[in-house]
C-alpha cells in the first residue's frame, strides 16, 4: 500500500502480480482499492502479461483518491442481497467482480458519495439506460462510426483510449463525435488549420460536421477527425472512412459492410457477405470513375510517393457491428483491396451449394487484418500519390452525397524539431 500510495502522489503507474484473470484489454478494467476496512481510491487498470504459475499482473494507470474514504461495511449493507456475497467475498479477498456485482457497487458508491469519483459516471445506470434507448438503426450508424474512428486512431498511432469517455445525451446524436468530451467546433483554430492542408477542403467545409482533435500523451502526434454527414443518424446508410496522410500527402478510402452469421450443418457457424449487392455495385462505379482520373495523372518519382498500389479504396467485411462504446478494440475483419475484390467476385470459388456468391473467410484465401491494414496505411505505403491527392476534391463531394456518414481523419505533418544550437529565435519562426 505504501508503494501504490507513492505511485499515486508521483502520478506513476502501479503494477503487482494478482491471480490470474480474464478481461479483455480493450475494454475498461476499474480498480477498486481498499485498505484497513475504507475504499480510499479508484483507478483504472490493465490486465498485463503472466507474472508467474497462476498470476497475471495488474496495471493500475490512474488512480484517482476519495476526499473521504468510503467504508466498506457501509457498501455492503447498501448491496441488494443477490450480490451482497460475492461483493464481500472480492473485498476482502481481491478478485474480478461480476457484472452484476460491479453494476451493484458503482450504483451504491455514486449514491454514497455523488461526487467520489467522476470516473464512475461512464458505468452508471443511467447511462447503460441511455444507450440502450436509442433507436437499433442509430445504434448500428454509431457503431460504425465508432469503428472508423478507431481504424484512424490506430492508423495514427494515438491512444484510443480517450473514445471510452463517450457519454449519451438526452437527445440523438447527430454523429459518433457528439459523445465525445474532445470534441470541438469547426470554428476551432486546430480543425481548420489542418482542414487548410486537405485537398477538397472547401466541399467539406460546406457540410454538417462535427469536429475532434485527439492528441497522444506527448502531444507531439495530433489526429484530427471530422464526420461529415447529410441525414440524420437513423437515416444514414453506413459509414466510410476516408484518411489522409499529410506528410505522405496520401489518401486511403475504407468501405465498411457487413457480414451475416449463417449456420452449417455438423460444422461451425461462419460469416458471410452474399452477393450480389446492389448498393456496392453503385458504389465501385463510383471508385472505378475516380481511379480513371487517377490513372490520368503522371507518375511520382520522389521517394514519398512511392506506393506498392495506388488504389486508394479497401473493403472491409466484418461482423454486424454492436454499439459498446467502452471497447476500444477493433472488430475482426477482412480488409480486401478493391482490385483483388474485383477478382474474387468473378472468381467460381465463391459459388455456394445451391449456386448463389458468397464470400467468407475460407474462399476469400487472404486479406489484410487490423494489423496489416495500419502497417501498410500507417506510413503510406499504399493510397494516392501527391499528384493524385489533388484531383479527388470531386470524390469527396460524391462520397458525401451518397447519404452514409463519411469520418474524415487528418494526420497532420508533425513540427519541426527546433535546432539545438538555435538559442535565439526570431518571432518569425516562433509562429511557424
């Protein structure tokens, strides 16, 4: 205790070997720590690797202390019955809490102490309740819209972590980022100055749109991400991503569908994305055009543009999305680049039993997953050359007329590194 104490007062991270658990390390792990009978601090925590026979290692990153400490008697005597038990049992003895159980002691700790913790607003009732009011098609739109920013995240090497503080509304959303605590305006000087820098800036300027800036720890690293949409939420037909790499001057496109769970006889249930589609026919039309003015402009020979493929668009085939938003993870998938898709759709492999197309893992034979994807994307090794980054001002204003929300994510050029032996400088270099 008087170590974990130290860490706090320091602002560090404390970790000590625990018995082994199961959680995801995407989705939040708050830490409830006791000492002599009183709840004195909540934090939040990671599951870490093994660290022995049995034990895996706790992480607890922040931790946050009670103005007064909360007894724990007090907390059980409040529980209802049915989790009375298992409560104690975790209290005294240390252990993962049940849902129920977790949902029963930030419920009793809020009344308590209102203002104790504000970390434990995102686990309350009240929110859980929220959520799950929403309409099933502006849950669906928010979990796509989720997911793509995410991807862009991920793709930026920024903490998603700062996507787990979404919070409802009493009112719908209008998009994904409205829940967000680091939204911002369009007014706001970061979001226009990097829109400045992005090719179709003035066709996306003219579109409903909210605004987040996301930053890493050492603010050397910004994203910014923008959803653009013109229908209402519940209206809206899907989501695209479209992420722009400043420093490579690079554009890569994502298209988001979905993929059914069919049951198999005497075998595992798969996913599968059934052909033909209709609404993604229109769509690669729509791709095929602007690869023709692509194709049209020269080739780039600085070293910054080169590409091992200058098709810019990805599909991606994943499950029906859930709307939680405090996991953090990316939903497993295929990513298909567009020229491969369009082999695989004529390719007789994806000809079921009964005559009709179908893709699935097994006859798609590759794709690019999470990792792969952020690999090539990350540092432009596949998208749009310079020269070609210029011409797509018109595809951005087909994509956001199609009636899908379109989460457009900026990594701008990071700043220069001031020079060592540079002790004076003018004001001049100062604002640059």
């Amino acid at each position: 205790m008087s170590t974990f104490l130290e860490c706090v007062a320091e602002e560090r991270g404390f970790a000590e070997p625990v018995t082994d658990f199961q959680h995801s390390r995407t989705a939040p792990l708050v830490c409830f720590v006791i000492g002599a009978g009183k709840l004195t601090h909540i934090g939040l925590g990671r599951r870490g690797v093994r660290a022995g026979t049995g034990l895996s290692r706790l992480n607890i990153d922040k931790a946050e202390v009670l103005s007064e400490p909360i007894s724990v008697r007090k907390i059980l005597n409040r529980l209802p019955k049915r989790s009375a038990a298992s409560v104690r049992k975790r209290f005294q003895s240390g252990g993962l809490l049940t849902e129920k159980g977790f949902s029963a002691v930030v419920e009793t700790i809020r009344q308590l102490a209102p203002q104790a913790s504000t970390l434990l607003d995102r686990f309350s009732v009240t929110r859980t309740v929220l959520i799950r009011r929403l309409p099933d098609k502006t849950r669906e739109n928010l979990a796509q819209q989720k997911e793509a920013v995410l991807t862009a995240l991920s793709i930026a090497g920024i903490s998603r972590e700062p996507v787990q503080g979404w919070a409802p509304s009493d009112e719908t959303p209008v998009s994904f980022l409205d829940g967000l605590p680091s939204v911002r305006l369009r007014e706001d000087p970061m979001v226009v100055n990097d829109l400045q820098n992005l090719p179709g800036f003035d066709v996306i300027r003219t579109y409903a749109h909210g605004a987040a800036v996301f930053e890493s720890e050492d603010a050397s690293e910004r994203l910014t991400v923008i959803l653009a949409n013109r229908l209402p939420l519940e209206e809206q037909t899907g989501t695209d991503l479209i992420y722009f790499n400043e420093t490579y001057q690079s554009f890569v496109m994502v298209q988001y569908k979905a993929m059914e769970r069919e049951d198999r006889h005497n075998r595992p249930a798969e996913a599968v994305y059934r052909l033909p589609d209709a609404q993604l026919k229109e769509e690669i039309d729509r791709m095929d055009a602007v690869l023709g003015a692509l194709r049209a402009c020269g080739p780039d020979t600085d070293i910054s543009g080169y590409r091992l493929t200058e098709n810019p668009f990805f599909l991606k085939l994943c499950p029906r999305l859930v709307f939680n938003p405090d996991d953090v993870g990316l939903v497993p998938g295929m990513y298909l680049p567009l020229d491969y898709w369009k082999l695989l759709e004529s390719d007789p492999g994806i000809k079921g039993p009964r005559g009709g197309l179908r893709i699935t893992y097994e006859n798609a034979k590759r794709h690019f997953d999470n990792t792969a994807f952020i690999t090539v994307v990350s540092k432009a090794w596949v998208g749009t050359t310079p020269s070609q980054s210029q011409v797509l001002r018109d595809v951005i204003r087909e994509t956001l007329n199609t009636g899908k929300a379109v989460a457009i994510a900026i990594k701008p050029k990071r700043p220069a590194e001031p020079q060592a032996d540079d002790e004076e400088t003018d004001e001049e270099s100062l604002d640059v």
